[in-house]
C-alpha cells in the first residue's frame, strides 16, 4: 500500500487531532498522552491554514489511501537572531513503524527546511532511551549536543531526554 506525503490541508484537522489522541496514548514520547493536543477543531484549520504559505513552517501529514499514519512538523522562527534555526516533531502510528515513514516525513522537512525556510540548523528533542528515534535521527546526520534531566514527568517518574541538531 502506498503512502502519499502532502502538506496538510484545513479540512486535515479533524483527523489530526483524531491521530494525535491514537499516537499519544500509544507511546510516552510524545508531549502529550491519549488525550492528545488540547486544541479545538477550528483552533487546529486556522493553525493549518496559517502554515500553508508560510516560509518558515511547515505540517505534513503521511496517508495511507485516506488514514493518517504519520505527521512531521518544522517551526521556525521570523526574528533574526532566530530564524536560522527551526524544531522537527515527528511521528507516527506504532503499526506503521519501521516502514520508512519517519524518513520519508524527515526527508520532506529537510528538504522545507533547507531550501524554503532557508534554516542553517534543525534541533529536535527525542527520549534518551528512545534508541530507535535516535538511530533514526543520526542517519540523517543530528548529532547530540546535550541532555536535559527531568524533562519529562511521567507517573511521578522524570524522563531525561536529548537534544539534537542537524546542521544544513
């Protein structure tokens, strides 16, 4: 079955948020748990919308046929000292993993980063315990330049997590 990347499009949002509930309450990676993002459906268009022409962000969504399985995100910012750098989400439903899905949503925002965005650096922030993302994260050249102990609280217990860059 194929999977089609495309930037996501207003009238995504709805399956969106549907996604982001399934993928948090399927693992503790993610900012948020099976609640998903506590944003409302037309909060969701108009960010998407706002995304569509924008030179410094970009969403995309991985389908398969209609099903959303997979989302990537690169958010920069437009003030100077900032905007040569931008942050990478990524994710995708765990039945899906290990598909190339992840890089195939990495190699569109690569691609965004570099030659719309015009970004000299990507940082992300994965799990240090996460070693599959991380391997991931290091095909594609980030590199690790630090830690952040207790960045995550999860049951009472801190999750440390790594920071990475991808320098373009």
């Amino acid at each position: 079955m194929e999977i089609k990347i495309e930037k996501a499009l207003p009238e995504d949002a709805v399956n969106i948020l549907e996604y982001l509930k399934i993928v948090g309450g399927e693992t503790d990676n993610l900012t948020f748990g099976a609640e998903g993002m506590p944003i409302s459906v037309e909060a969701e268009r108009d960010y998407i919308a706002s995304l569509l022409n924008s030179t410094s962000s970009v969403m995309y969504v991985a389908k398969k046929e209609k099903e959303i399985v997979g989302t990537a995100s690169f958010s920069s910012m437009n003030r100077e000292r900032l905007k040569h750098r931008g942050e990478l989400a990524v994710s995708v439903k765990r039945a899906e993993w290990s598909k190339g899905i992840g890089s195939m949503l990495i190699d569109y925002i690569i691609d965004f980063a570099k030659n719309i965005a015009h970004a000299e650096i990507i940082s992300l922030e994965v799990r240090s315990d996460n070693t599959r993302a991380i391997r991931l994260y290091e095909k594609y050249g980030f590199e690790k330049i630090g830690s952040f102990r207790g960045f995550f609280k999860i049951n009472g217990k801190y999750v440390d997590f790594d920071l990475m860059n991808l320098y373009l």
